[in-house]
C-alpha cells in the first residue's frame, strides 16, 4: 500500500442505510483472489442493467462520479457477509474513504486492512453534510488523517475516530505484517542481546 497523504475530492452521494457487502460486490465475483479489474464490478446490480449496459440514472455512472476518491453512504455500511473483496472493489474504482454515519464491525476491519479508510460521523454532522452535498453537489471534501479531520464544503472542520495501530499502518502505507517487519531491525538486536546475556550465565 502506498502511505495514507491528505486529499480534497468530490464526493459520491449514495446515502443508503444498510448497504451490504453482497450489494458492494456481488458473490458471483468473489471467485477471484486478484483485486485486479474488481472496480468496475462495484455495486453491480445497481449500476448495470441485465444486458451488462450501464444504468444512467445510478450515482457511479453519472459524471460527478468520475476522479472521486470519495463515498457518502447512510448507517450500518458494510453489514453482512465478511468479504474483502468488498474494499477492494471499492478501492479500485477509486475510492480513498467512505464517510457514514455507521459501520458493520467486519467491514471496518477489512477496509483498514486495505487502505480504505472508514469515516464515521455522528449523526447531526452526517445529516449536515447530507444537506451540504444536497444543495452542493459538486462540493468537495478535505481527509486529513494524521490530524483525524474531515473539512466540509462549508469550511466546518470536524474529528473522526480511529485507532492509533490502524492509523499508523496506513499513514507508512503497510499493513499488520509490514508493521511488523518494520521492527526487524530491533528484533534481531534484542535477540542477540539476549543471545549474549545468555552465554554469560553459563
């Protein structure tokens, strides 16, 4: 993964509350280990008719969609099955964060993991912001990660949460095992230490 940097972008309006991860990527897809190609099958169902031609009238397929890193969805983004394939489908169409109001626990994981980052609002602010790009639709947006901060087209600048492994993992671009061996270095001087205290018990 490439390090998490601050970025403005134009905002994808889909505030739908209980957004599946059947309805991200459907499980016809999931036969694939490769993330390659997984954006155009983002929300398949919804964003193509039958016959595979694209549905004019869905948000991904007008175009204040195009170049935007960023979703706005409803409450309990994410919820069912437990598929990774779901952030990657996300971020291969290009998507940087998902902003809602709230997030199924699972998919929160595995969005992090894929460096896709889950900004959760409460609720006074997502309406807020729901109102904003209501009346504003090509209003864009401000992710600061390393301060926890999303600024709205209003100028208002509000804090997210986010645990502090998770957020290191994406500002040095590596995930659970990189940020493990970005240790190795100490690893193995703790372990010759240790080495040598040992011998000299003998």
């Amino acid at each position: 993964m490439k390090p998490y940097t601050s970025f403005t972008s134009n905002v994808v309006s889909l505030p739908v509350d209980d957004i599946d991860t059947d309805q991200i990527i459907p499980a016809r897809y999931l036969k694939t280990t490769d993330k390659t190609g997984l954006g155009d099958s983002l929300f398949s169902d919804w964003r193509y008719n039958p016959d595979g031609s694209p549905r004019p009238e869905f948000v991904l397929n007008q175009p204040g969609a195009k170049g935007a890193q960023l979703l706005f969805a409803g409450h309990n983004f994410g919820c069912g099955s437990s598929r990774e394939h779901a952030p990657w489908a996300l971020t291969g169409f290009g998507f940087r964060a998902v902003i809602a109001a709230s997030f199924a626990d699972i998919f929160r994981n595995n969005a992090l993991k894929n460096g896709l980052l889950p900004v959760q609002l409460d609720q006074e602010t997502h309406q807020h912001l729901l109102d904003l790009l209501e009346e504003l639709p090509r209003a864009v947006v401000t992710i600061r990660l390393a301060e926890q901060e999303l600024v709205m087209p209003d100028g208002q600048t509000v804090h997210f949460p986010i645990d502090d492994f998770s957020k290191a993992c994406l500002l040095n671009g590596v995930d659970e095992l990189g940020y493990l061996l970005s240790f190795t270095e100490k690893i193995a001087a703790f372990e010759s230490r240790r080495s040598l205290s040992g011998r000299g018990l003998q």
